[in-house]
C-alpha cells in the first residue's frame, strides 16, 4: 500500500516540477534578457535577418536623431533667442523629414550596419555576449531600460526596448546618445 502512495507522490513532484519549469521557461522566452541573448546568437551565426528582427533600425535611428539635438539643449542658457529658434526649428524638420528619408535609404542604412556587424572579430562578439549576460535590465510594462557595460572601458551602453505588440518579442527601439555617440562617430563617421 505504500509503494503506489510513494510512486504518486513522486510522479506529481516531477509533474509539477515539469509545469514550473515550462512556465519558467514560457517566462524566460518573453524577456527582455532572452531577446539580447538571440541577437548574440545571430550575431554569432551572422544571421542578419534574425538581428533585425530584434532592432526597430527606423525607431532607433528616428530617436538617435532626435537625441541628438536634445543634447545641444546644454547649450541653451549660452546661446541667444535666435540660436534657440533655430535649434527648435531643426528638431522640428527632423521629426517631419526623418521618417521621409529613412524610408529612402533604408536599404543603405541596412547594408551598412550589416557590413560593421558581419566584420565583428570573434573577441568583440564573445564580448557582446559577456556583456548581455550581465546587462541590468529593468522592466516596466512593455518597455525595459537596459544598461551593458563596455568591457574595454567599463563605460555603460543604455538603450531602450520595447515588446512587439503582435507577438510579444522584445526589440531595441532606442539608444542613449550620449553612451553611443563616440562609438558611432569612430565606426561610423571616420
């Protein structure tokens, strides 16, 4: 009589510990972290199609932009009324004109960030992944801010992410200029 109570208890704690780790697993899959860690793996793979899955390339460039201007805001108390109109004026046009242009040089946009990303030495991508592995990442609602870490420089690299309405995954939609300019400036800009 105690052998099948044994074996009951024994098969309901496998079969809840099979429930758990589905559900944790479930979890997992729809974060922010298991996003960052597929763009890693396709990266690793140089599956390009696969990254861009995981990168709002117009929203983050459409926010680049837009940050960009922001930071000549420090600016403001040392320059006169009619630098400040001309700086309004100018993000004002971005707003309007980026979506425009983006769409006409997206496949240039495209080809260029797959060029930089395919000619990433095994070292960088290795530390790609370090950094993803250890990236604080906070969650709120739909949105996740997260912050990596340089691991020449220890300098943090925040951007923002967002889930993707129609299926739940999490993609990158905007980078910290700050953190980013000197990087895209070298690769990017001579």
């Amino acid at each position: 009589m105690r052998k099948p109570v044994i074996f009951a208890i024994i098969i309901a704690v496998l079969a809840g510990g099979a429930i758990l780790g589905g559900y944790l697993y479930q979890q997992y899959k729809n974060s922010p972290r298991y996003a960052l860690q597929q763009m890693v793996l396709a990266l690793q793979a140089k599956d390009m199609d696969k990254l861009f899955n995981y990168l709002d390339i117009k929203e983050i460039f459409q926010n680049l932009a837009e940050e960009s201007t922001k930071s000549s805001n420090e600016l403001k108390d040392q320059s006169d009324e009619w630098t400040n109109l001309g700086r309004q004026l100018g993000r004002k046009f971005a707003r309007q004109i980026f979506p425009k242009l983006y769409d006409s040089f997206e496949t240039q946009i495209k080809q260029a960030l797959v060029s930089y990303l395919k000619d990433l030495s095994n070292t960088e991508v290795l530390a790609l992944t370090a950094a993803v592995a250890t990236a604080k990442i906070e969650v709120q609602g739909e949105e996740a801010q997260v912050t990596v870490y340089d691991p020449k420089n220890h300098r943090p690299m925040r951007f923002r992410m967002r889930r993707a309405p129609e299926d739940g995954s999490w993609q990158v939609v905007s980078l910290n200029y700050n953190d980013f300019k000197h990087l895209l400036k070298k690769e990017f800009f001579g």
